[in-house]
C-alpha cells in the first residue's frame, strides 16, 4: 500500500479522491449526457493513449468533429449518441503517427489540428526555438507578433529554417493516416493570431486551408485557434476564409447555442492517468482552478 501510494503523484492522488465522490460520474449523467464534450491533447504516447481512449470509451461515446458538425448542420444535435466525445490533438507532432494502431484497435475518432507550413518539413515550431526558455516562451505569447520574430531572430531563430530532424508529421505519414485519423487546420506557422496584423491573421488561415487541401488531398472545415487564443476578428477571418467551425481552449461543454466559431475543450495532459482524465473531461478540475481551489494545469 505504502509502495502504491510512493508512486502515485499529488495530483493524481487528488483526482482518484475526486473520482471515488461520485461527482465526476454525476456531471456526466446529468450536465453531459445531452451535450458534446471535446478534449485536447498535444503529445499524446500509445500506451497513455491505450489506457485514455479504453477509459472514454467506458464512460463516453466517441463520435467524430464531423459527425457533430454534420448534427449541426441538420436536425437537432439530440440525433447523437448521449455523451458524446471528440479526440482532438494540436500541432500535428510526428509523435501522431505512433497513434495509429491504438486508434484502430479502439475504433477512436480522432481530429488532429495541422500547420500547414510545418507539416511535411523539418522545420520546428517556433516555441521549440533552441536557447528559448519556457519563461522566454510564455513571455513571447503576450507580446505583439513582429516582437515575437524578432525575440527569436535574436536567438538566432528562422521558423524556415530546415533543420536535421523534425518535429511534425511527414508528408508519407499524413498519408498512411489520412484515411484512419480527420485532419484540419492549425493556421500555416502557429502564432498567435490575436497578436498578429490584420494581413497576416488572414495569411495565416487562408494559406493552412488552401496548403492542406491542395498539398495533402485534405478536406479541411475545421481550425484550431493556436494556443486558444482568438478575438471577434479571428472568428470574421474563419468565417471569411471557408472554416465551418472553430475550437477553442476554453473549457466547456457544447450544444447547439454555442457558436461554432467557439467551440469549447477539455484540456487533458498528454501524460496523466486515468482518474485525472476522467476529472478533466467532466470540467470538474476547469472548475476547481477557476475557483482557485487548485493551482496549475
């Protein structure tokens, strides 16, 4: 018991004693069982992903970003299956093609957000610039974008730059996964839009769509704000440029009153257990933080 106890972590600890209140399993039979819960994740490992998408399909009913868009299109979103869940990654890492046979043995849908201008290259993103430190790096989300270049110019950091290995998917492994995993788009370079210039927000959107769909065959309908970050321009853009829809990091639950430019998500960490998932798809830690009864992610 000791041992057990030694290798289970503070938060996980907590979120196993919030699990066993029963009050996880209360919101999802009463606030999300008419409602579609979307969570995120970024990079995410085959055994974690085993052990999370067992867990959601236990708890949950996965169903895919189109088949909720397709709902909201048509008749009332009451057509779904209650409960309803959508997989979401960010960025595209290469890390998504490990993925592949846990997503098939789990018949799990699953949307990844892409970069149109790192997908199939070796270039990096730019928050995993050489000599930026994670202070550095949080900094540089709030300043205004031609800053943001620059601070990294001054590192010695070009986003064009090819570098020996990459970050993200390749071309061939876009391809291998095209027909198993939905990709949409995650602006061409993954700034933040909000900091950006009315001309670039608009390159960046118009360009990951029109990249995607003529480079990679893709059907692209859905965006990903970077870093969740948005104003009443980025949705006027999304809507401009061709998206049908738009996720955002604000947590929440969705319906057919929530504006499909505003999609709400459960953040889940890539590497956390099952008690903490369950937590955090229910928006019971999302509540506590705001709250502030617990701090950090």
């Amino acid at each position: 018991m000791r041992s057990w106890i030694r290798g289970v972590s503070l938060k996980e600890g907590i979120c196993l004693l919030l699990r066993l209140t029963g009050v996880p399993l209360l919101i999802r039979e009463v606030v999300q069982r008419r409602r579609v819960t979307i969570v995120m994740y970024h990079r995410l490992d085959p055994e974690v992903a085993d052990r999370h998408f067992s867990a959601l399909r236990r708890h949950y009913t996965p169903i895919s970003l189109q088949a909720y868009l397709a709902a909201r299109r048509g008749d009332p979103l009451r057509r779904l299956p209650p409960k309803a869940v959508i997989v979401t990654i960010d960025d595209g890492h290469r890390s998504v093609h490990r993925l592949k046979s846990v997503t098939a043995k789990h018949r799990m849908p699953v949307t990844v957000f892409l970069c149109s201008g790192l997908v199939g290259t070796n270039r990096w993103f730019w928050f995993s610039a050489p000599g930026l430190s994670a202070a550095e790096r949080e900094h540089l989300k709030t300043v205004p974008d031609e800053r943001r270049v620059a601070a990294l110019q001054a590192l010695g950091f070009d986003q064009s730059h090819e570098f020996s290995d990459r970050e993200t998917l390749s071309a061939d492994e876009i391809g291998d996964l095209r027909n198993l995993i939905d990709f949409q788009g995650h602006s061409a370079s993954h700034p933040i839009l909000s900091a950006c210039s009315d001309t670039k927000a608009m390159e960046e959107l118009d360009n990951s769509k029109r990249q995607l769909e003529q480079q990679f065959g893709l059907r692209v309908n859905a965006l990903a704000y970077p870093n969740g970050s948005y104003t009443t321009r980025e949705i006027q853009i999304a809507r401009q440029t061709g998206y049908e829809c738009a996720l955002t990091t604000t947590a929440g639950f969705n319906d057919r009153r929530t504006p499909p430019y505003e999609l709400r998500r459960m953040t889940v960490r890539d590497d956390c257990g099952v008690s903490e998932l369950l937590v955090r798809a229910c928006g019971l830690w999302a509540f506590l933080r705001l709250t502030r009864s617990f701090a950090g992610d």
